[in-house]
C-alpha cells in the first residue's frame, strides 16, 4: 500500500520516527529564480489576489517571477494587478486548487502567490523608502539608495503528533471550523531550536511534557509563507489543561475512536496517517 511522502522524503532527507511516511514517487520540481535558456515549455500561474489561475500561455504584460522547472516545465508566477483578471472569475484560491491538482502542483501554486505577494509588499526599502529593484543573480529585492537586501520571508513552525502507548493526541483550535481535530503547531521563537520550540508549545497549549522529539517531515505551508516542520514526541508527565485562549478541546484518542482529521492537503494529516499505518 503506497500513501504520500513528505516533501522532506522527497528531498532524500532521512527520517527518524517510528512510524516514517511510505515513499512514492512525484513530480519533481526544483526551484530556481532564473529559468534556464533552453527551456522550450512553459505554465503560468497567474496570481489574482491570492488566487491563482494557470493556463499554458501569458497573459498581459504583468511583472512575471521564475518559480523553477517542474519535470521540464517553466513554471511563472504573475502578477496580475489589482482590478485585472484575466481568467474572468475562474481563479480558485489555494484550498481549492489542491482539489484539481496534484501535490506538487498544489506547492508550486503556493510558491507563486508567495512570490508574487513578497513583491507587491517590498517595492519600497524598509530603511529608507527608496523604490527597490529586482537583484541580479538572487531572489532579493535590493535598495539602489542604501543597498538592504529584502529576501522572502519564510516562517519556520513545528507541528507535532504526541503518542501515549495506543494513544494520540489531538486537539480542536479556536480557530478551526467545524468539529475537527488535528496535531499541535506553533510558530518558532527567534533563538529557539525546533525541538525546544516542541516541547513549549505543547506544554503552552494542553499543559503535558514530552520528550523523545524526533523529526518526521516538513511541508512549504503557503498561509501566508510557512514552513512546517513535522515531529513526533512522546507524552512524560502531567494531564491535559488547555489554553482557552488557543484550544477548544484536546484528548487521547485512540486508532478505533478517531475524529474528524484535517484533509490529505496537510502534514498534519500524514503524520496521523503514518501514525494509524504503523504497526
């Protein structure tokens, strides 16, 4: 039985939890900010808002950014200037495009509009306000004026899957709509390991101890410009105490009591489905 590997997997990064993803295989993409001269094929993911809309031609003259070649493809990101769409309705935002493409079409799409909104949100320095222009050779945005380099920001985020013996632990944010369950996350403090950024958040948000960290997977999360980074932990100590402020509910469930879990579009998701798989 083959079920999706994480994009960590795919990278040829070696896993080190107890219930590591299945591979197979993927278009590969690789990422690039210039596309190479001999490249004959082309997809443009034009950018409409947050929404995308991909066609196999250009349209209009908007600024374009160079994403990477996806399996001999030219992958662009356009612009599309607000009060223009071009694909007169049809762009879908990235939820829903997950649902007619592959995964990793589905990451390309996400680096597009990432692009595309850290150029609309660097024309202009930080330091001192001068218009800034596209760097040769890099993804940079560079002051003519005082030379600051503006590169895409990327958030790093821990997600984690805490077992109990037979159990796991999921939890129902604030935040989610509906009844659904998924693992722990949180963003990384500046300073912090990743691992240490596990062990406090999970004790931030449900009040419990864990140890045994390991590294499972990590996902390009495009909302707005994450990346998650997947562990597994094992429970120590202490029972659940939720921060309400973040946590609806949280409880230990066990494989033949599950609840509602986040769709396949997520690591979240894999970790579970690793977790359920193993033996």
């Amino acid at each position: 039985m083959h079920v999706q590997r994480s994009i960590g997997e795919s990278l040829g990064i070696r896993c080190s939890s107890p219930f590591a993803p299945t591979v197979m295989h993927m278009p590969v993409f690789t990422p690039s900010h210039s596309a190479p001269p001999t490249a004959s094929v082309h997809r443009y993911f034009h950018v409409v808002g947050s929404a995308v809309w991909v066609t196999e031609e250009r349209q209009g003259e908007w600024p374009a950014h160079f994403l990477g070649m996806l399996e001999g493809v030219a992958c662009w990101g356009i612009d599309v200037p607000e009060g223009h769409d071009p694909a007169d309705g049809a762009a879908v935002d990235l939820r829903s495009f997950f649902g007619r493409a592959g995964e990793v079409e589905w990451l390309v799409a996400g680096r597009a509009v990432q692009l595309v909104e850290w150029a609309r949100t660097h024309r202009f320095c930080g330091r001192c306000g001068t218009p800034t222009v596209q760097q040769d050779g890099e993804r940079a945005m560079r002051c003519p004026a005082c030379g600051l380099l503006a590169f895409p920001r990327i958030a790093p985020a821990m997600i984690t899957l805490v077992t109990r013996g037979d159990t796991v632990l999921l939890a129902r944010g604030v935040q989610f709509q509906g009844p659904m369950y998924s693992c722990l996350a949180g963003f990384v403090e500046p300073g912090e390991s990743l691992e240490g950024a596990v062990v406090r958040e999970v004790r931030e948000e449900v009040g419990i101890e864990v140890g045994d960290v390991r590294y499972w997977g990590s996902q390009p999360w495009p909302f707005p410009h994450s990346l998650m980074v997947g562990f597994t932990a094992t429970w120590k100590s202490g029972e659940i105490d939720i921060d309400p402020a973040e946590i609806v509910d949280a409880q230990w469930f066990r494989r033949d009591e599950m609840p509602p879990i986040p769709p396949s579009i997520s690591i979240a998701r894999k970790l579970i489905d690793a977790w359920l798989l193993a033996d």
